[in-house]
C-alpha cells in the first residue's frame, strides 16, 4: 500500500458521508432507517479523519510516494506508529508538522463536549454500534461530521494532496 491510498480513501468515505448526510436531510426521524444512517455518517466521518490524517503524516515529512508504507520510516514515524485507529495513537506525528490550526487535532479550543466525546471515543469498533449514546444528541453526530469536513479540507490544504 502506498500512503496515497491514505488519501484515496479519505475522498471516498467523505464522499460516501456528503451522500448520506444529503438523504439524512430529507428523512424524518427517529426511524430505523435514519438511526442507522446517522451512526454510518458518525463511522465513516471518523476513517475520513483517520484516513486523510494518516495522508498527511506521510506527506508532510515528504516521503517518497512509491514506496510502501511498511519500508517508510522518517524521525522515528513507522508504519507501526500509526496503524491503530484511535486518533490519540497518532496525531502527535500530525502535529509535529502542521502550522496552522486543525480543529480536533490541535485546536480543540470552542469545540462542544459532545463532539470531543465523539471524537474521542471513534474506534473501528464503532462499525458496530446500533443505538446513539444517552448524552449524545443526533444533532452532535452531524456535526462531527461537518468537523470532519473541515479536517478534510484543512489538511488538503496544507498537503500535496
């Protein structure tokens, strides 16, 4: 795997979210159908974040783009380092070389408890969760994911995306 794949699948799953955030709009809660949409959108903003994050690791210490992300090893960043899904086990890479402020990542200043909840407890286990949590409004899931987006777009812009 190369790390542009990293953020090949962070377009994806941002596509994917832009798309299901779009039909959430137009169903009237609380059915199943719209539970289940949420909870998707709360996943798949989460391997958005940790996909283009990942990316960025990787470009901004400027590695070499045809090389197999299991030989790179650059200030001490392998491959090993950054495998794990909790943004906690690697967005200290990120913020070595980013400037400018990335909400979640380095600026968690205005940002909702909720939303910090939510970002905190993003895992891969959340594929399996069926119900909202009991202090998480559905309004919170959405805008994680908006803050997903702004991740998004602010990485891109720091990249060679």
């Amino acid at each position: 795997m190369l790390y542009k794949d990293f953020l090949n699948s962070a377009r994806k799953h941002k596509f994917a979210c832009d798309v299901i955030h779009e039909k959430v709009s137009s169903i009237q809660p609380p059915s199943e159908l719209y539970r289940s949409l949420i909870l998707t959108l709360y996943y798949l903003s989460g391997y958005t974040i940790e996909c283009i994050v990942k990316y960025a690791i990787y470009d901004l210490y400027r590695h070499n783009r045809k090389t197999e992300i299991d030989q790179l090893d650059h200030d001490g960043v392998t491959y090993a380092d950054i495998k794990h899904h909790k943004f906690n086990r690697y967005t200290e890479f990120l913020n070595r070389r980013v400037s400018g402020s990335i909400p979640l990542i380095n600026d968690i200043s205005h940002i909702p408890k909720a939303i910090m909840f939510l970002y905190n407890e993003w895992d891969a286990h959340i594929r399996y969760r069926c119900s909202y949590h009991d202090h998480i409004a559905t309004s919170d899931y959405i805008d994680f994911y908006m803050y997903s987006k702004r991740i998004f777009h602010s990485i891109l812009e720091q990249t060679r995306g």
